[in-house]
C-alpha cells in the first residue's frame, strides 16, 4: 500500500503557516507572466483563487457551467462566516476555534490545515471589508457578530440571511476588475469534462461550450478545481441543481485520490418534502436556532392529531412540549452541531412524533423568541403595562429584521405564516465534507492538480461546524493557494506554453467526445432524471442519516443495477452541437451514479460512526455516536481502477499532536 | 400530483438566428405546492418521453438568489407576486383553468440563446468595467474593525447589495435600460468609506459600459423597481445620478 505524504511542515502547531510560507519557493514577477492557471469553478475558492493569482500576475484562465461567475452555488449561503476577531470579547481566539473545528468535526479533520484555517480566519473579514462587502453593523459602526451551532462564542459575521451572496459578490467583484485588466479570460457557461494528464502532471482541461456544443483544448501549469461538494447525488439535497460531482470525478478517474466520500452533512433545518414533483430542498440557516426552539409533543396522540390535522401546534401546552434538543443536550441546547441536530429529530419523527402529513417534521418554534424580544423593546421604548398584542407586534419587528428574508423564502414555499404558526422543519442533505484528497498544499495525488474549498476533503473532518464552508472557500482562495501554487510552479518558470495538440490532450478529448455521442445515439426510454431519482432514494435510504452494513451491500448492488440501466436505457434528445441541457444533466447523472456506489463502499468499511457518518452497529446505550480511534483514526483515501467495488484504499493516518481525543459531548 | 389543469403558452425558439414562436402545452395534475419551475420540470419530463425537444430554460439555485431564473410571466418579470423570483413562485398563485404566458426576458442587449434562456453577459461586462474596490488580496489589511460604518450607511449598502444581477429591471423596462442594475452596484460602494475613493470613476466607467451594451435610457417609469425580486430601489438610481453628475462636472 502506498503511503500519502500529507507534507505537514514540521514545527509547533501556531508556526507552522508562517514557517512554511516563508521557505516554499515563490516564482519572481516577470516569470508569472509566463505561467497559466486554470481554475474551475468561480464560487468563493475559485473567484478568491482566480482573482487573486491574476492579481500576482499569472495568467488565468476561470471557468464556470453557469451564465456568469456570479451565480456560483456559494452564493446561497446563509448563515455566516466564522472567524477569530474576538471582537465580543467572550473569550475566542486562534486556537478555540481551531479546537471548536476539530471536535465538531469529531476528530477526522487534520490539524494542521485546520489551524491554518483558524489563523487566517480574521484576515478574511479585514480582505472583505477592504473589498466593500456589507457586513452587519451595530449601531457603534462596528462588526455584529452571532452565535452558530457547536461552539460556545459568538465568532459568526454575517450579511443578514444572505452572508454567502455577499462574500461571493465580493469576490465576484474582484473577479471582474482582473478580467477587466485581460489578467483572467473568463469562460462562463462552460463545462470541464476532463482533466488532462501529460508525463504525471496535470496540464489542461478539456471543456464544452456549453451553447455551441463545441469541445475545447485548454492548456496550463497547474489546474485549480474549485468546483463544490457533491450533495446532489442525493438528488434532493440544498445544493443548486446544477451542482454535481463530475470535474473532481474526471479527476479522481485520472489518478486523484478521493478522501472519505460518505462523510455527507445532513442539515437538520429545511424544509420538509412536501410530494414527488419536488426538485430540491431549501435550507432555513442555522441562525435561526439562535433563537428558534426545536419540539415536538411529548406524546403521541397530540402527534397524530396534529398528521391527522386535528390540532395545531399553537393548541399544544408548554408543559405538552418535548423540546428534545434542550433535553438531551443542556449545554448547548438548540445550537449543538447539526450531524447531532439532525439525528435527533430523526430519531423522534422515527418514534412516531413528527408534525406533517409525511411524519417526517419537527417544529421550529419562535414563539417564545416573539416574546422575549417584544418585552426588552417595550422596555426600550418606555412603553409601560404593554399590551399582548403590542409585545407581540414590537417582538415579531425584531424576528423580521434578523431573519427577514428566510421567514418570507419559508411562506412562499409552505404557503403558511411562520410568525403565527411554527415552522416545519426536517433535515436534509447539504455538505459534503469528503472531497478530493489533498495534501497540505491542497494538491492532490496528481502533481499540479489542486483541489480547494468544498471539493477537497480536508478540513472539515466528518461534520462541519455551521459558518465555516464559507470560511474555508476563501482562506484556500485568498490565502493559501496563492502561496502553495507558487512552490509547484517554481519548477514551469521554462516549460513554455502547454501543447494542447499533444497525444494526452487528444486522447482526453476523444474520449469525451465519445461519450457525448454515446448519449445522444442510445435512444432509449427514460429522461435522465429518471435514474437520479432512484439513485437519490437509494442512498437517502441507505447511505443517509443512518448507515448499516446490510443497507449498505443492498445500495452498492441496487446502484449497479441502475447505472447498467442508465447506460442502456437513458433518453437524451437533440443533438451535440447546441444549448442541451439534458446532455449536460446525462454526463453528470452518470457520473453520481459511479460516486454513489464508492461513497457506499467507503461507509462500508468504516467501522465506527463519527460525526455526519452514522453506523447503527456503532452507537452508545445513549444512542451518542461511537467512535474507534485505534482502527479508524485516518482518512480513507480511494484509488481509481475502474469499479468502485474494487477500487484500493489507501490511508492516511490523523496525527493529534495538539487536541486531546475525547468523546465528543455537548450535554 | 395535484388536479389543476393549465395552459400553457410559452416562447420556442430553436437559436439566436431562429424568428421563434408561442406554442401550446396543455398541463393537468399541477398541485400547488408546485414551484412554477418543478412545473415546467414535470412538463419537460413528459417531452423528453415523446422524443421532443425540451424547453431551455435557465435556473440553478431555485431558492431566489442565483439570478439564473429569469422568466416573463402573463407580461410579469418573475411572474405574479412581490419580490420573488420565478423559482421561488409556486403554482397556488394560479387558478385550475388558466392560461399562462412564458417568454423570456426581452432585450436588445440580452439576446436569446434558445427558448428561454437569454445570454446577460452584458452585466458582467459592465460589472469588470467599474463595479469593484480596487483592493488586492493582502493579509495585512487595517482591521476589518478600524474605520466603523454608520449602521445606517451599511444597511442602505447592503440593501443596494442584494442584487442578484438577473435582468427583471431591463426586461420589465419599456426601454431596455440597465440603471437599477448600475445603480445598485454604483451605490452600494459610494456608500461605504472602502468605495468612496473610486466612486466617481466607477459611475463614469460602469455607465459608458451600460451605453456601449446597448440598454437604453432610463425615463424614470419605476417599472423596474416594481418588478425587483430584491425589491431594489429607484432611490439608488438617484444616487447614481447625483455621483455621475459630479463626476462629469470634475472630470478632467
């Protein structure tokens, strides 16, 4: 078995960054101009990434599937962006939060990236400001902060509900200025469908313009994917519908290991299924379980009065209310983190308490926030013996101005008014924390091809902590990449341009081609939609929440049957050379339909549960996730060979030279 | 499935070179829990199993902030209903038996790609020609806390900010024209301290792109800010003025 080099610097956890900046290799100004760059995906990695390498003076070339960089799926984030400024003075630093990110990722992230992380977190919100993004304020003109699941500070800045479109227009904005200047040749509306490989090095990508249908040669020094987690093999998950797996797939098939493929994050707040036409799922952030309370009654009856709509939630009495996570966790309450949520209010909906017609819904409650906020602002404005009415009125002003747009997003999908009546929730697929695997430069196992933000694996362990996705995305694209590149590309300061003629580019490209074709001549039955949908159900079923070993041999083998299936039977009109966008959706299914199957193999093997990855066999009398140290202590590191089922394994072991391993408890 | 019956009328148009045409699509078994999307998604899924062409259309997120969704609803940029997108529009705003009218968003300066996607490339072309803060990327940057900003100046900025670039102010315009998109981006950094070094050369820059695309002038209708999924309003447009004015008044 190989081994991976991780390529941690040596050194005490709080110099290492330093350190290892400081003796990497860096390459001089005028041989930058000498130098392309392509990065794919312009969310906030890549636009961070893309931005910032043209503003050093290489050559860029940013890639994006959809109509402009802008619209990159980072922009849907809600909730906020951690980062230690301490600026609440409660108590945060450097280091809690890399301790805060480790344990909430249950002791499967590395150290050393995470700290790095931490470090670079305040230099992220002084780059934003700078850059015109507009954070909260209070009313002193200074930063506003809030409080997110898993952690005991308030380190989470944000933008209202809308912290990702702010954080991404930001980047976005820098984007343009360098294509502006011709430092970046912006492709938007194109799709990478391979990477190519010359001599063991990563030099170029094959695209399809997506309008003209046309395959396109680019070539480079070194290719950054930025191209976001893989939730939509789920089918329904928050992610946008175009996000999908298939350039960190290509490169995974090229020779770049995937690190732990079933650590998928369950959100525990979106709103529910609502019937099988649904498309996706929406997110309700995690901010709102600041000031929501989760419950559901304490007994059965009053459950099913309420499927049966007999009852509301507003007819059940306080001491009737089962605020379950306030009972099983009282340290953290309703902010515990969300793999621990999510399983919380499946276990009760299981148990037959959930609150819709599916059974599959608890209620997130602000009733009691409605009040408490109307009293202090009675209190405020002197208004004395404040009627009901009043509180409610003043205290329903507070709840709208801090999560405003949710409460309408909320009405306009249920078609039901949050501030009067709870709102229903269920967790869904959101995150995935596997990824490609990196090494502490976020290269992956193919020299000059690197992996940053959601796509790679690296520092969030087996569950992210809510507000540090948007974190990562810029600490890998504005303040590690920039860096770490540069080392890689010391050595290309010659090389000259990349032949795009070349047999490696040919070979890509014909096999690209080949499989377009394959499509569009099948002819068969069933849209392509068709066989995401089973393939969603499957692993919903079988490697979601709750895994089990039984489960998880019936998901591989069903899987199989259905990507048979798919190759034969899958219909995509019209032609090649067009705007298709089932074609675009067939290239992307198929490829789910290979990822699923690995992701189900690698929870498979991993014999212990931890975090969002959920072995029944390996549990607690409490129902706590399990986990084992000795044996499981690493990253699962798969190797392409042609079939998921077989591909090899390959382990890196987690080193915890600084956070002592405990069980994870937020009770 | 739900027991609304629809018609649909909605634009086809094979290219950009094609003259394209309204057709007919009788629906039924909508439910009104149903996005206007999902809609369309269960209307293409039976086009495909006939071996016809589907309906382009453009969407991703399908939760109102992307800007990919465009849509020109019964002559509504996003259809019935105040500041949603046409994603986040749900069939209840429909009654069993009507008849729905869908084109894509009509411009000059959008030129259709097929069906009912539109290409705005446009917006990001004036978007790289001033709408940023010359800043490079530093860890060494003042303090994000060292300059405070009024709490109202950043609200106001961020309200600007909320734009998702997704065209509803030129397509619903009698004129074409791009200001709402400018302004909100012109405004929101000349309300903060970051974006008032540049502000005058950014207002100069962004409009010149703006002509140069081919949008028309603004004649103060306020259709746009009606239409606005973000509800964005005309006051930036104001603002936009006022920083354009005193740009060419001290241009040099």
């Amino acid at each position: 078995m190989s081994t991976l080099d991780s390529k941690i610097p040596p050194g005490p956890i709080e110099k290492k960054w330093t350190d290892h900046k400081s003796h990497i290799r860096i390459v001089a100004p005028a041989n930058k101009r000498r130098i392309d760059v392509i990065v794919v995906g312009t969310g906030l990695a890549g636009g961070a990434a893309a931005a910032s390498l043209a503003e050093m003076g290489y050559n860029v070339k940013a890639f994006c599937f959809q109509d402009s960089a802008r619209r990159a799926h980072s922009i849907a984030a809600q909730g906020g962006i951690n980062a230690a400024k301490n600026y609440q003075n409660d108590g945060d630093s450097t280091f809690r939060l890399f301790y805060d990110t480790v344990k909430g990722g249950d002791y499967r992230a590395r150290e050393a990236n995470v700290y790095r992380l931490a470090e670079v977190s305040a230099n992220i919100i002084d780059q934003c400001v700078a850059q015109g993004v507009p954070f909260a304020r209070d009313y002193g003109g200074l930063l506003d902060n809030r409080s997110f699941g898993g952690v005991q500070v308030s380190r989470t800045f944000y933008a209202r509900g809308q912290t990702g479109q702010q954080l991404l227009l930001g980047a976005y904005s820098a984007l343009m200025r360098q294509v502006g200047k011709g430092a970046v040749q912006m492709f938007d509306r194109h799709e990478m469908l391979d990477v190519v490989v010359v001599d063991g090095k990563a030099r170029g990508i094959i695209a399809r313009n997506l309008i003209t249908g046309e395959l396109e040669r680019h070539g480079a020094h070194a290719v950054l994917l930025c191209t976001g987690g893989y939730g939509n093999v789920f089918f329904l998950s928050t992610n946008a519908m175009g996000s999908n797996v298939t350039a960190a797939w290509k490169a995974h098939k090229r020779g770049a290991y995937f690190g732990n493929p079933c650590f998928t994050q369950i959100h525990p707040t979106c709103i529910p299924v609502s019937g099988t036409h649904q498309s996706k799922l929406t997110l309700m952030s995690e901010s709102l379980r600041n000031d929501g309370r989760i419950w559901v009654p304490k007994s059965l009856e009053d459950a099913k009065a309420i499927r049966d709509g007999k009852k509301k939630g507003s007819d059940i009495a306080e001491g009737d209310r089962d605020y379950f996570l306030e009972r099983r966790y009282p340290a953290f309450g309703n902010l515990v983190p969300r793999d621990v949520a999510s399983r919380a209010a499946k276990e009760r909906c299981d148990a037959g308490f959930g609150v819709n017609k599916t059974g599959e819904a608890v209620y997130l409650d602000f009733g009691a926030a409605i009040q408490r906020y109307g009293k202090l602002e009675a209190n405020i404005h002197k208004i004395e013996n404040a009627s009901p009415e009043k509180i409610r009125e003043l205290g329903t002003k507070v709840v709208s101005d801090k999560y405003g747009n949710l409460f309408e997003m909320y009405e306009n999908i249920v078609g039901e008014d949050p501030y009067m009546h709870a709102m229903k929730i269920y967790p869904a697929v959101h995150y995935t924390m596997g990824g490609l695997w990196v090494d502490y430069n976020l290269q992956t196992t193919v020299p000059g091809l690197f992996a940053l933000g959601e796509a790679n694996f690296s520092d969030h362990g087996a569950n992210r902590l809510g507000a540090s996705a948007l974190m990562q995305g810029l600490a890998d694209g504005y303040f590690v990449i920039p860096y770490t590149v540069g080392d890689y590309l010391a050595d290309d300061i010659r090389t000259g341009a990349i032949d795009t003629k070349s047999a490696a580019f040919e070979e890509a490209e014909t096999a690209v081609k080949g499989r377009i074709d394959h499509f569009l001549n099948n002819k068969g039955t069933k849209p392509v939609d068709d066989f995401h949908r089973r393939l969603g159900k499957v692993m919903w079923d079988k490697c979601g929440m709750a895994r089990n070993a039984t489960g998880l041999l019936e998901a591989i083998a069903e899987i199989r049957r259905i990507r048979e299936e798919f190759w034969r039977d899958v219909r995509v009109p019209g032609t090649a050379n067009e705007f298709n966008q089932e074609l675009e959706k067939a290239g992307r299914v198929a490829d789910f339909l290979e990822l699923g199957e690995l992701m189900c193999v690698d929870a498979l093997n991993r014999n212990e549960s931890c975090g969002g990855h959920f072995r029944e066999e390996y549990q607690e009398a409490d129902g706590e996730a399990k986990r084992d140290d000795v044996n499981f202590r690493n990253v699962f590191a798969w190797e392409w060979n042609g079939d998921p089922s077989t591909s090899p394994l390959h382990k890196e072991q987690l080193e915890f030279e600084v956070v002592k391993l405990t069980q994870r408890s937020y009770k | 499935m739900g027991n609304m019956k629809l018609n649909l009328k909605i634009w086809r148009q094979k290219g950009p070179n094609d003259a394209g045409q309204m057709k007919d699509y009788p629906v039924s078994d909508v439910s009104e829990d149903m996005s206007f999307l999902e809609m369309l998604d269960v209307l293409n899924d039976d086009i495909v199993r006939k071996g016809d062409d589907p309906i382009a259309f453009d969407h991703d997120c399908r939760e109102g902030i992307c800007g990919s969704c465009s849509l020109f609803i019964n002559g509504e940029a996003h259809g019935p209903g105040k500041g949603i997108t046409t994603c986040q529009l749900h069939m209840r705003k429909f009654k069993d038996g009507d008849t729905i009218h869908v084109e894509p968003w009509r411009a000059k300066a959008f030129p259709v790609i097929k069906d009912l996607a539109v290409n705005r490339g446009a917006f990001d072309r004036i978007q790289s020609a001033g709408g940023f803060v010359s800043v490079n990327t530093s860890g060494n940057l003042v303090d994000g806390n060292a300059v405070p900003i009024p709490k109202d100046d950043a609200d106001k900025a961020f309200d600007a900010a909320t734009c998702i670039g997704c065209g509803a102010c030129v397509a619903t315009c009698p004129n074409g024209s791009a200001m709402l998109f400018v302004a909100a981006k012109v405004s929101q950094f000349s309300l903060l301290p970051q974006g008032r070094p540049e502000a005058k050369l950014r207002a100069l820059n962004m409009v010149e792109q703006m002509d140069k695309e081919g949008f028309g002038n603004c004649s103060n209708t306020g259709a746009c800010e009606i239409e606005c999924p973000k509800s964005i309003s005309l006051e930036h447009i104001a603002r936009l003025n006022r920083e354009y004015l005193a740009a060419t008044v001290t241009k040099e």
